[in-house]
C-alpha cells in the first residue's frame, strides 16, 4: 500500500531524520486506520510500533489494515487506551509518541498525561510529534504553561486538499518554549522560518477575518487580527 497522505508521510519522515538509534520504538495515539505504523514498519523507520485508540471500530479497522497492507503485523500492537494491555504495553521507554488528526486542545491534554505517565512508571521517551486539526494557538500556550519542560524543537507548516496544518517535534532535550502570545500563536520556529507557506496560511486567516465586519467578532478574533498586523503585512 502506498501512503499519500501529507501529515503522515511528513511526521514518518521527522522519525525518520531524528533517529538517535537503529532501533526505535514508536507509539501511535488515535492510530484508527493504522496508516502511519504501517508506513513506519514498511520503510524500516521504527522497529516496533503501539497503536493506541479509545475506540474499538478504528482500531478493527487498523488492525485489519494492518493484516492486509503491513510487510511484518507482529511489529504492532493495538490496544484500547486504559485496558490492561494498555498499562502493560505502555510500561517501558519509548522513542516517539505521535498525535495527529484531533484538536490541539485535545493533543495538550494528551501530552500532558503521556508525560505524566512517562514520569510516573519512570520510563523515558525522547521526542513528541504533533499535528493538530485547529487551536495551535491554545496549544502552544497550554504548553508553556502546563509542561514548560517540553520545548518545541521544531515545527514546520503544511497544505493538503486546501487544508493547512502544523506539525510541532516536542522535545526536553533541546528547542523553544513560547512564551508570549506572538510566539504561541506563531510557532517560535516558523517565525523563524517565515517561509512562503507561513505567509500564505496566515494571509488567508487575516483576509477571513477583514472580509467580515469586526462588530460581528468577539475580543478573541480582534486580538487574532491585531497578532496578525504585526507579523503579515
Ligand atoms: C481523525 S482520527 C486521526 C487518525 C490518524 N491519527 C490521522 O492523523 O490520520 C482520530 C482518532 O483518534 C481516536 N482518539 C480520540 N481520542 C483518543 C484518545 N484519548 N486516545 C486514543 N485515541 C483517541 C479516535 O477514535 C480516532 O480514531
């Protein structure tokens, strides 16, 4: 089977490229159809892969998937999050726990309690990938101040069906903590980087915004726009 979706294929390449060593260990949170873990056994990227789902039909789904597209299926496991095998699966250190495809305040609460869960059996992991359907913005910031000890290390942005998305590397090792509302609604790396695709994504957000009557909005999108002033000219 061959992967063409964007989010996944970008987040199996940065797994790719921070491998620390030949043997990684990857969990995967809402894994559902179970397309990255295939795609990370299939390449050779990581050596064993955890899907994780809080719903029985996705995780069917996945593992059926698995069964019929997946070069080595004893390389995955697939287990309900809090079921026993869960506790036990997860009892151990890993190199990359990814979230994609749920809200960023969804991911905050997850990354939270990974990392608290990491702590607590006192396993160790070494990086987090996240992409996040909407609220990078509250993600970032329900970061800084809920686990100031994960930075971001490295974010970049991508376009997919007229879609953009933010993938974010989190990691304790090294990387930025944003730490005021430009960067967390930025992204510290990405303002760095301003590349065409930064400019592009917050262009459509700005124009959204000025095509409607700011009488209509709320504070929230006049302190958005004001943001957006600042840095999209
Ligand atoms: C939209 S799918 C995303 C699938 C895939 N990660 C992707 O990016 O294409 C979200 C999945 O996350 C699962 N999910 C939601 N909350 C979860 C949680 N707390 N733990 C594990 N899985 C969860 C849902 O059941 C669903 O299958």
């Amino acid at each position: 089977m061959i992967i063409t979706n964007k989010r996944l294929l970008t987040i199996a390449q940065y797994i790719s490229q921070n491998k620390k060593n030949q043997n990684i260990d990857v969990i995967d949170i809402g894994s559902d159809h179970a397309f990255l873990s295939i795609q990370l056994i299939n390449q050779n990227i990581a050596n064993y892969v955890l899907n994780v789902e809080i719903a029985t039909e996705p995780m069917e789904n996945g593992i059926s998937n698995i069964k019929q597209y997946c070069t080595n299926p004893s390389l995955i496991d697939n287990v309900i999050y809090g079921s026993e095998k869960f506790y036990q699966l997860i009892n151990r250190d890993f190199d990359t726990v990814t979230i994609s495809g749920l809200g960023g305040n969804k991911i905050a609460e997850l990354v939270v309690n990974y990392v608290q869960l990491f702590k607590k059996n006192k396993h160790n992991f070494n990086q987090f990938i996240v992409c996040m359907n909407n609220k990078v913005f509250y993600f970032r910031k329900y970061l800084f101040d809920n686990l100031p000890e994960l930075k971001i290390k490295e974010e970049t942005i991508i376009e997919e069906n007229g879609y953009f998305y933010e993938i974010l590397i989190l990691s304790k090792e090294n990387g930025i903590g944003a730490n005021n509302e430009l960067t967390q609604y930025f992204g510290p790396i990405n303002l760095k980087k301003r590349t065409n695709l930064f400019y592009k994504m917050h262009n459509n957000r700005k124009q959204y915004i000025e095509s409607h009557s700011l009488d209509q909005f709320n504070q929230k999108l006049k302190k958005e726009l004001k943001l957006l002033y600042e840095v999209i000219k």
